[in-house]
C-alpha cells in the first residue's frame, strides 16, 4: 500500500458520519459544537503561553488552524519564522518534512508536530539511498532538493529551495555546473524553463494532489471566468502543456506561477477581481479573508491534500498539553542538512 493509500485509510476513520435524514435538533447540536469549539480554542490560546509556544501554520491547514496560528505562510516563509523566532517551542502545524525543516534550523528549540501520520507524497517520491544512487551516476554535479523531501535527503543534498525561491537558487549556481533536481518533475521542468538552464536532470517525483490538474481544468475555468487572472502552483501537472498552449494562444489570461505565499500576495497587490486558484483548496480561505471584495475560484474544490488535513483543533490541543509528538533529528544528520536549508532560507 503506497502512502497516498494509507492516508485515506486514517481519513476515512476519522470522518464524521453523514447525516442521511433531518437532525432533530440540528440548531442545538450547532450551538453546543461551537461552544466546544471555543471553549478548546480557549485553551489552545492558555497552553500556548504556557508553553511559551509558538504555532506555525502552512497555507492548506484548515481554517481553524489558520486562525489560531501565530503566523501562516509558505514552505520558505514557515522556516524563516522558525529561524527567527524566540519562543521555546515551535507547534508546527503542516506536514512532517516541514516539521524537520524547522527541527533542523532551531536544534536548541522543541520542535512539535500535532499527528506524526502528516506526511508528504512527494517527499515519499526519493530517499537517500536512491539518490546517494543518482549522486554516483552524475559526479560532480550539484543536487538541489525542493523542501519537500526528508531530512536524510536534504543531507545529501547541496541547496534546498522551495517554490518561492527555486528559480533565483538555479541562477545562483555557476551554468557550467551540472544540476539534479529533485523531486518533483513538474516544478523542475518550469524552472529549466525560466532559467533556461540545459545541463540539468530532474527527478520524476510528483504531488498526487497536484499532478491531477490537467490543462483542461485550466481552460475551461478561464472559459468560465474571461475576467480572471490565473494563480498557479508550479507543482500542477497542468503547468507545462498549459504554458506550452499559452505560447501558441497569448490572447489567453495574465498568469502567475508562484509559491502558495505568491498566490496570496498576488491576490492582496492584483488590480484583477477574479482569481482562478490552481493549487489545494485550503489556500482559499486566507485569500478570502484578506481580500473579502475579491472572488476566488477553485480549479478543482476537490483538490485537497489528505495529510494537511490531518491536523485539527483537538489534535493541535493535545500536542501542547501532553508535549507531542516531538520532532527530534540525530545531531549528526540536522548538521548535515542544515548547510543546503541555511542556502534556502537565506535567497529569496
Ligand atoms: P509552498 O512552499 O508553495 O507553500 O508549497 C508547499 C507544498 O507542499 C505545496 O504542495
Ligand atoms: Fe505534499 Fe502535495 Fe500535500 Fe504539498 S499538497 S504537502 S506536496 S502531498
């Protein structure tokens, strides 16, 4: 059973039971869930300075993650706040290679993850020993691993980089210099695209999530909305038929490919009114909340990553009361890893 198998396994036992017929006090059963509701938010908020706590949250956490996080943000945005931040703990409220990240960044700080289940598809998609491999077929050439791939990859690597910054650290790397890129295929074979780098290889690594958008989801939302501009992450596998197509149409929209921190700070600065979101859904609800005169629209709703969703209210609760599930990197490994995060964290 591959990991994408396993988290619909643990989702599906967690899901909530549909009512099929009419509830018979469904205005009460609202009043008393919200009620719990607040009152756990409550001591979310006490355990926090209890703790002297901090609490990062990505960008597809669900809403009343959001909410309560002291800042949410990117890959590249979430690991220079923990970087920078003061507090003893760092609740990390995403999912586990972004835990590491922070692990690896803050080694005097306690770094927790509310469910240790949060994982990735796309960091499954190479471990170390696959790549110490590839290492040995191209010697010499320098490996940059995106965020997404766990600590033991990011060891073995010479620069991170994150969808935010992917580009502007291939630049960086001198053009007679061979590069592996890894691992995903679609955010690689963009940037060999804008930078027009030729000597380099790239990973067939993909994010289920992503690599089911197609070129048509792209433009029969455009058909739908002629007014709205295009934010796009550059993990899609629509990405490049899409800008391949757009090549051969330009009278096809304004489009923005860019990080999900990108996308929302596109959407703040845009003169547009309409966006089309080509990433997972739970991007959606800061968009909408910073910018409530503005419309957002999904490409797909159903674009959900399963493992971001892992992480709830009750969960984020017992990870600040019963001091779990702590993130904790041999010392040896965090110093090997910690060079080529260091590299990300400081171009951008
Ligand atoms: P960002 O770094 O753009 O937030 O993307 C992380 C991610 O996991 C996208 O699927
Ligand atoms: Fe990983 Fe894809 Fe989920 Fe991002 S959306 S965390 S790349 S599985």
């Amino acid at each position: 059973m591959n990991s994408q198998d396993k988290s619909h396994e643990v989702l599906s036992s967690e899901k909530q039971p549909v009512l099929k017929s009419t509830p018979i006090m469904p205005v009460a059963a609202d009043k008393l869930k919200k009620a719990e509701q607040d009152s756990l938010i409550d001591d979310i908020k006490k355990l926090r300075q209890k703790c002297q706590a901090i609490i990062l949250a990505h960008n597809y956490q669900i809403p009343e993650i959001q909410d309560i996080a002291d800042f949410v943000g990117d890959s590249l945005g979430l690991a220079q706040q923990a970087a920078k931040t003061e507090a003893k703990t760092i609740v990390f409220c995403g999912v586990h290679f972004m835990a590491e990240t922070a692990a690896v960044l803050c080694p005097d700080k306690r770094v927790l993850i509310p469910d240790l289940e949060a994982g990735c598809s796309l960091a499954a998609s190479i471990n170390a020993d696959q790549l110490r491999t590839w290492k040995k077929e191209h010697p010499g050439a320098i490996v940059v691993s995106y965020v997404n791939t766990s600590v033991e990859v990011k060891a073995e690597s010479d620069y991170c980089c994150t969808s935010g910054n992917a580009v502007k650290i291939v630049q960086a790397i001198p053009t007679d210099k061979e590069i592996l890129f890894l691992p995903d295929v679609f955010l690689g074979s963009w940037i060999k695209k804008v930078t027009g780098r030729k000597n380099m290889e790239i990973w067939m690594g993909e994010c289920h999530v992503h690599a089911a958008m197609r070129p048509e989801m792209v433009t029969e939302k455009l058909k739908q909305y002629p007014q709205a501009e295009l934010l796009i992450h550059p993990e899609c596998g629509c990405l490049t038929p899409f800008l391949d197509q757009l090549a051969d149409n330009p009278a096809l929209k304004p489009i923005k490919v860019t990080s999900t921190e990108g996308m929302v700070k596109e959407a703040s600065k845009s003169k547009a009114t309409q966006f089309v979101v080509a990433t997972e859904e739970g991007i959606l609800h800061r968009m909408r909340k910073e910018n409530p005169d503005k419309t957002f629209i999904p490409i797909a709703p159903e674009m959900t990553c399963q493992f971001m969703k892992m992480i709830t209210l009750e969960k984020l609760h017992k990870s600040l009361r019963d001091d779990v599930y702590p993130v904790i990197i041999e010392k040896e490994l965090a110093d090997k890893a910690r060079r080529p995060i260091e590299r990300m964290v400081s171009i951008f």
